[in-house]
C-alpha cells in the first residue's frame, strides 16, 4: 500500500535564506510553484528518489504560519508515496485511524494529498501522496 518516502515537508520563514541553506549544503531547488489552497509557496529539493519540500507561508491565517508560530521553523511533515490515497485512507478509516483530510485534495503538481491527524501517528503529521 505504501511506495515510498516521498518528500520530507520543512517550514521556512523566508524562503530565500532556506534556498541558500541548501545550496550550501550542496542541494539546489528544481521546482517552485504557489499552492494557494494551503496558502503556502512550495519548493522541491531532489535528493536521490525523494525530495525535501520547503514550506514557506504566504499569508499569516497559512496552517504553516501557524505551525511555526507554534513550533518554529523545521521538519513539518513527512509524506509516503501510495498508488491509490482514497483506497488507503479507505482503509486507515476502518481501522479507526484519525484522519484530517477524509478525501484526497490536489496539492503541488497535481498531486492527489491527504494529511492523517498526529493523534493517530505518534504525533508525526503524516502525508500520503498519489503521483498523478
Ligand atoms: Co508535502
């Protein structure tokens, strides 16, 4: 039911410096895009089969400004890989598990997402991800 570790989710305040961290560390930036929906603006860092996703807020009512406020800056979520997220939270929901999102939205590329409740994660906020 689960592919892979697809990307590892980081909220940054200022998504020029996280650039430039990165790029110090040797990782350059392949994709940036705007995902209103969440109101965060998104940029993926290849790094071998996954990615790192910064997560920068884009205005101060963004779940990530929230979480930052909360929390700071640093990992966010972590995302698998599935072939079918209706199906798997189809599945996760008979057994009980507690889930933010009951049906997939579209995230970054057109993606098929949806985030389970860290009550039932061990505290993780965990995001399945369906390549389109
Ligand atoms: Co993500």
């Amino acid at each position: 039911m689960y592919r892979k570790v697809d990307h590892i989710g980081i909220a940054v305040k200022d998504m020029e410096r996280a650039k430039e961290i990165f790029r110090n560390l040797g990782l350059e930036v392949e994709s940036e895009e705007v995902v209103e929906d969440q109101k965060v603006r998104v940029a993926f860092i290849p790094v071998g089969d996954a990615r790192m996703e910064l997560l920068e807020p884009t205005a101060p009512d963004s779940p990530v400004a929230r979480f930052i406020e909360k929390r700071g800056e640093g990992v966010h979520h972590v995302a698998l890989g599935v072939e079918d997220v209706e199906a798997v939270l189809e599945k996760l929901k008979t057994k009980g598990v507690k889930l933010i999102d009951e049906r997939p939205r579209v995230g970054a590329h057109g993606t098929l997402i949806a985030f389970l409740h860290p009550k039932s994660t061990g505290g993780i906020l965990l995001e399945l991800c369906q390549e389109k």
